[in-house]
C-alpha cells in the first residue's frame, strides 16, 4: 500500500513512518511531436553544414585550448557555432555528477543528446571532454550520424604527468581511472608539447573543409 517504516537497526526501535503517495518513474505516454522547421531549414538559413566535433583525450591535453582556437577561427569567417567545455557543463546541466565511471558515463550521455540538439539547431558544435570510454563516444556518433560526427584525437603521451603517476592526483584519467585511446579518429592531433595548439587548430579547420563541412556562408 505505499506505507514504510524505519528501524534502528542496533536497537530495533522505530524511528520513522511515512507513506509513498506515488512512485517516481519515466514517462510513458509521451509521442514525438512533427515539426516544419527542420534541420535542413536551419542549416540552410544560416548557410553551413551542422556537425559535431569532438575532442577527446587525457586531462590537461589541450582539447579545450585547441576547440576554442578553432570556434575563434570559425567565428571570424562566419559561420555558426557553440563550444561546449566539460568543466564548464559541470558548472550547471552536471553539476550533479562526480568522477566515477557510472557518473562520467552519464556525463557523456548528457552532452551527447545537447549536441544533437545544437547540430539540430544547424550549428557547428565543438565538444571538449575526456569522453574515456568508447562506448560513450561512439553513442554520440550514432546519434549524429557518420557524416555529422568528427572525432578528434588531442594525444599526450602518459609519461608527461609526473604527479598523476606519483599518486598525487586521484581519479586521474589513465592513470588510475581508465581512458580508451580511440581506435580510428578522423583526426589525430600530436599534443606532445611540440606542435603549437594553434597548428593543430589549422589541422583541424584544414579537416573540417575537406570533409565538406565548411563551405562559404554565402555559399549556402
């Protein structure tokens, strides 16, 4: 019937009633609602191709330096974009979350499905997170699709974080969390301290237009 009591479980005593009024759950009766205005139409208006490119590799890589080099860039030629940073989402649509590997997964799960809706939108979306695990990265190509989704590889070798290995920075990504080199990105960007990260974000602009994704805003 709904009704629950609590006992000390050292000296049996009740401490507590109380009575469900009803159960949380996911909603069922729910139906995607048609719309006009489609992701072509939006797409079109602002005269680009929508896409998602994500940047994924350790912590302190340079995947947010390298995003935000290239959405500066993208900016100044016109085209339509948004960054979404994962400390920055942890400020607010996360900040529920912590660092183990269930929560890092939802984190994942979350951005994915926001993406999708800015790419929706017609924007260029740059994503910057760890994402450490495949599964989670190839759940957000899936939902974008083969030709809306780039991912970039920012590769710093491990042997250049000292205090990870020496134990003083717990949960460290790679270190003693795991992180999941990807298999085949479509850009791999050396992150070894000798390539400038604005070199690496020409490479990345340079792969965006030969993959198609940005051609002249007046070009539609």
């Amino acid at each position: 019937m709904g009704g629950f009591i609590l006992i000390d479980r050292f000296t049996n005593t009740t401490v507590a009633a109380g009575l469900l009024h009803f159960a949380l759950r996911r909603a069922e009766n729910i139906h995607w609602q048609a719309v006009e205005v489609d992701k072509n139409a939006r797409a079109g208006l602002k005269g680009q191709r929508p896409a998602l490119v994500w940047f994924t590799g350790l912590s302190g890589a340079g995947k947010s330096t390298i995003a935000n080099l290239v959405e500066k860039k993208l900016h100044l030629q016109g085209f339509h974009t948004y960054m979404l940073d994962g400390d920055n989402v942890r400020h607010g649509l996360n900040k529920d979350l912590g660092f183990t590997e269930a929560d890092r997964v939802e984190n994942i799960r979350r951005v994915a499905e926001v993406a999708k809706l800015m790419v929706d939108g017609g924007l260029i979306v740059l994503a910057s997170f760890i994402s450490p695990f495949r599964a989670e990265r190839q759940l957000a190509r899936d939902l974008m699709g083969e030709e809306e989704f780039i991912e970039v590889y920012v590769d710093t070798p491990l042997a250049v974080y000292a205090k990870a290995r020496r134990g003083e920075l717990p949960h460290f990504t790679g270190i003693d969390s795991p992180y999941e080199p990807p298999e085949s990105p479509e850009l791999h960007l050396d992150a070894s301290g000798t390539v400038p990260a604005e070199t690496s974000a020409e490479l990345v602009i340079v792969h965006l237009r030969q993959a198609g994704i940005l051609t002249a805003p007046s070009e539609g």
